[in-house]
C-alpha cells in the first residue's frame, strides 16, 4: 500500500511539474495591421517565429506587409552594410516567416500566442478575445498591446484568465527595447515567464508591471506631460521654454510638448478621460482645457500638421 502511495505521489508530482512547464511561443497571431502591430509582426518574424498577422481586409493587409518589407530593407542597409545579399536574404528570410489572414478565427487554433493590437476600445477588444477564445488552442496564450485599458477586462472576457496578460510595445516597435509585461491577478506564473521568455528572443527588454492604470511608463509620462501643459495655461513658462528646459536641463530628447505633437494629442486625451473617469477625484487626472480646445479643432499634433506646433 505504502509503495502505491509513493507511485502515486511521484505521479502527482511529476503531472504538476509538467503542467508548470513554460511554454516555448513559436507560432505567433497578431490581430491588427496598424503602426504596433505590423511592428510586433515584424520583430517577432525576424526573430525566426511563425507569424500570421490579422486584419479586416486584404487592401490593410497588403499596406501592412508592404510597411514590414519598406522596414526591414532599411534595417538590412544599415545592418549589413558591407554584405548586401546578406542584407536581401535576411529580408527574403523574416518575410518568408510572415503570412497573413483575414479570419483571426481559422489561425488561433495553431498558434501559441495571441497578441491583439488593434483600437483602444475596451468593448471591441472584449468580443475579440470572447470570439477568439472559443477557436484557439487550451495552452494558447492570449496578451494585448493597450497602453492604458485595463488588461483583467479583457481577461474576464475570456475563459483563459490564467493565460492572459498585457504585452505592451513601444512605437516604433523595430527601434525600442522595452516591453512592459503586465500581471492580472490571476496571470499564471506560468504565462507570466512564457511571455518574458519570449520578448527576450524577440531582443527586447522585457519589465514587469501590476494591472494599475498605465502601468510604468505611461502612469508616469502622462501626468507630466499634462503638468507641462498645466504650467503653460498658468503663463508661467513659454511652451518653447519649457521644451528647452526639460531638453536641456533633464537631458530627455524632446521637450513634452514636442512629445505631445508626436504621439497624437487624441491619443493623449482619451488615455486621461479613461483614467478620469476611473479615479474622478485624483488631481493628476484632470482634463486640460487647452488639449481638449486643440483636440476638438482637428489640431492632433504632428499627423495633423498643426496641435501645440505647427508642421510644414
């Protein structure tokens, strides 16, 4: 009996060790063929992954790869300066690793990881995953790129909240290195190290942030840069003086106006409004008049030609 007890045990033990196993991501889906996730495509199939990436339709798909190619042969002049065809095969190689779908639905079956890069709408995001959860594989693992929606959600949407967290790139995905790996509550540790495991093949750096409000880099970018705007409508410093100062005296590369203009004052705007409308009472969140006049006159930074500058 006590021998039965002991096979019984290693068994166990042996079935728990296994089930803990990380899970080596190969095969990657990402949904959406915008600026972030035509990037994660791109870095993830250099990086020698099967990538399918996803979108409503052929014409989107078509600008997407043609983005990635434009991309990847700059890289490849750059990078392979004094070997050309090394230069084109590293292309024709990644490009091979690339394919794309219409049907999130018909390649989630196959794949390892999910990772969804498209609006920043907590609604549309929900029924992507609860649509998505029902065709993809029991060890798939599903992750979004949001910069500021919350990520337990999303995963509340899906019946895998053990195999869900946020993965969030920053743009241009090909250049930045860091990615914040987001834990909800219920992220397996398992999934958790999975996803690390992975940005570091993709050669990125990967950090790890709770399920708050921005997580790093944002919760923290955000409030100064409404701050600086806070201390414009004051008059106590010029827009162009704040920019030099904090360029200068800070050593940051841009000014946070000239930031503002660069990353889209909307996108700005409704990270704010969202974290407003979450936590009403937190002084950090409250809207700017300026950036809200600016917004609602079309003037959205630098894609506009005109927000807090003017561009030629």
């Amino acid at each position: 009996m006590a021998f039965v007890t002991r096979q019984f045990v290693r068994s166990m033990s042996s079935s728990s060790a296994a089930s803990a196993k990380k899970i080596l991501i190969k095969h990657v889906t990402v949904i959406g063929g915008g600026l972030m996730g035509a990037g994660i495509a791109q870095v993830a199939a250099a990086t020698g992954h099967t990538v399918v990436l996803v979108d409503q339709t052929d014409d989107i798909l078509a600008k997407s790869k043609k983005g990635i190619e434009d991309s990847l042969r700059r890289m490849a002049k750059k990078k392979f300066t004094e070997n050309p065809k090394a230069g084109d095969e590293f292309v024709e190689k990644t490009l091979s690793c690339l394919s794309t779908s219409t049907d999130a639905a018909s390649v989630v079956h196959s794949t390892d990881l999910v990772v969804e890069a498209i609006v920043e709408n907590l609604k549309v995001k929900n029924e992507l995953f609860q649509r998505l959860d029902k065709f993809a594989a029991e060890h798939t693992i599903f992750a979004s790129n949001t910069s500021s929606l919350q990520i337990t959600s999303m995963a509340n949407a899906t019946t895998r909240q053990d195999r869900f967290a946020g993965l969030h790139f920053f743009n241009p995905v090909p250049m930045m290195k860091l990615v914040e790996v987001i834990k909800t509550p219920m992220t397996s540790q398992k999934t958790f190290e999975s996803l690390v495991d992975f940005c570091k093949t993709l050669g990125k750096h990967p950090v790890s942030c709770k399920d708050t409000p921005g997580f790093i880099v944002n919760r923290l970018l955000v409030p100064y840069l409404i701050e600086a705007i806070r201390l414009h409508e004051r008059g106590d410093a010029s827009k162009e003086d704040i920019d030099t100062a904090m360029k200068l005296g800070a050593g940051y590369p841009m000014g946070p106006f000239e930031l503002l203009d660069y990353v889209g004052l909307d996108t700005t705007k409704f990270i704010l409004d969202g974290w407003h409308e979450m936590d009403p009472a937190n002084p950090l969140f409250q809207p700017s008049p300026s950036m809200n006049n600016l917004v609602a006159q079309k003037k959205l930074g630098r894609k506009t030609g005109e927000g807090f500058y003017k561009y030629k």
